[in-house]
C-alpha cells in the first residue's frame, strides 16, 4: 500500500507540475503574441526587404533575413536576462515590480507613439528616409549588420522589453522560456521572411507584388506604425496593472 501510494503521490506530483508549466507557457505566450505581431507589421524592416528585393540583390536579401532572425532572437533573450535581476522578493506580491516595469514601458510606448505622430504632422506619408532608399545597394554584410541594427530602434527596444517581462513574470524554465522565444521570433520575422521565400521561389510572379506592397506601406506606414505602438502600448499597460 505504501509503494502504490508513493506511486499515485508522484503521479498527482507529475499531472500538477506538468499543468502548471502548461499554463504558465499560455500565459506567457498569451501576452508575448500581441507583441511578436506588432514587431511583424512593423514597415521598417518589411519595406527594406521589399527595396533589397527589387534591386535584385538576392545575396543582401538572405543575409537581411539572417540577420533580422538573429538580432530577434538575441535582443529578446537579452531582455529575458535582464528581466530576471528584477528584485522582486522584498515586495508583497512578487509580480508587482514587473507590473510596474510593464507600465513604464507601455506607457513610454504610448508616449513615443504620439511623438511620432507629431514630427509627421505636415510631411508628405510618401517620402522616404535617404537611407531607406539607398539600401537595394547594400552588400550581403552590410544588409545583415542593418538587420541587427534595426533591433535596437526605441521601438522595436520598447517591445522586447515588454516581451522579457513577460516571459519573466510567467516563471518559466530554460527549455519553456526557449520554446516560447522561439514562437516569438518566428512570428516576428515572418513578414520579411515571406517577400524573401516567395521572390527566391518566383521572382517574376513576385515581383508586381512587391511593387504593390512597397507603395501601400511608404503611403500608409506612419499611420499604421503610430496607430499599432499604441495600441500595443496600451495593452502593455494592461498586462502590468494586473500586477499590480
């Protein structure tokens, strides 16, 4: 009876911890998706994609792809570490420094997004950075270190924060936070993985389509970029005052 007992104990043991990580791993993913999509439709990095792609520089395009997955997947892991020197133990509630950090974050979010909003006010939507228009002529290395420096826009910066916080606040194991990390990234880079996979494939039939997407996204990216930061901004805010 002892021994079927210690049996029936480890598996009770077993089924309550395996469900825990289950929900701990829906939490997390269930706030770190929002932000995967708003990194997805940012039109920075789809828009040079889309430039590098129709120069017919499909070298650039592949290490542009490389080094956006890359940078991803680091600056999010880089701030799942520093998530995790959050003190947290002298509060009542553990979780209430996260929550504060998070509305910190969304609320520089917000505040970035009206900012933006402001400088455009006036300017033509259809006008380009110089830098912007130049990138078709980028070589494959310098294209993978634009990749990565595009990581570490204020933006982009504010979002991977936000999503080491989450993922930091769920309690999460290695292997959970990797998983985890590794939806983020794929969702996140989809969007300029797409224009790359689908031009390499058929690049005759992906070419209108490309010329297409490249003037929808330089007449509508301001709008669509101010109004998705803050509205994520905002969501951000609503993860930490949960917290709190």
């Amino acid at each position: 009876m002892d021994v079927r007992g210690a049996h029936a104990g480890s598996l009770l043991w077993w089924c309550q911890t395996t469900t825990d990580a289950g929900v701990r791993m829906w939490a997390a993913l269930g706030e770190i998706l929002p932000i995967a999509v708003a990194v997805a439709i940012s039109s920075v990095p789809i828009l040079a994609i889309i430039l590098i792609l129709l120069s017919g520089n499909r070298p650039s395009s592949i290490a542009f792809l490389i080094g956006w997955v890359i940078g991803l997947a680091v600056v999010l892991i880089a701030f799942t570490a520093l998530a995790s020197l959050v003190p947290t133990k002298p509060l009542r509630r553990p979780e209430v420094a996260i929550g504060v950090l998070q509305i910190v974050i969304g609320v520089a979010a917000v505040v970035l997004a009206i900012v933006v909003w402001r400088r455009g006010a006036g300017k033509p939507s259809a006008e380009l950075p110089h830098w912007l228009m130049n990138v078709g002529k980028l070589h494959a290395l310098r294209a993978f270190g634009l990749a990565l420096l595009l990581n570490i826009r204020p933006k982009a910066v504010l979002l991977a924060a936000a999503g080491g916080l989450s993922i930091r606040a769920a309690g999460l194991s290695a292997g959970e936070a990797s998983v985890i990390i590794g939806v983020y990234t794929v969702l996140a880079a989809s969007t300029v993985a797409f224009p790359v996979v689908a031009s390499l494939a058929a690049p005759k039939k992906t070419e209108a389509g490309l010329v297409r997407s490249r003037e929808w996204i330089t007449a509508n990216s301001r709008t669509v970029g101010v109004l998705i930061l803050f509205l994520i901004g905002v969501v951000i805010i609503g993860n930490g005052v949960t917290r709190l």
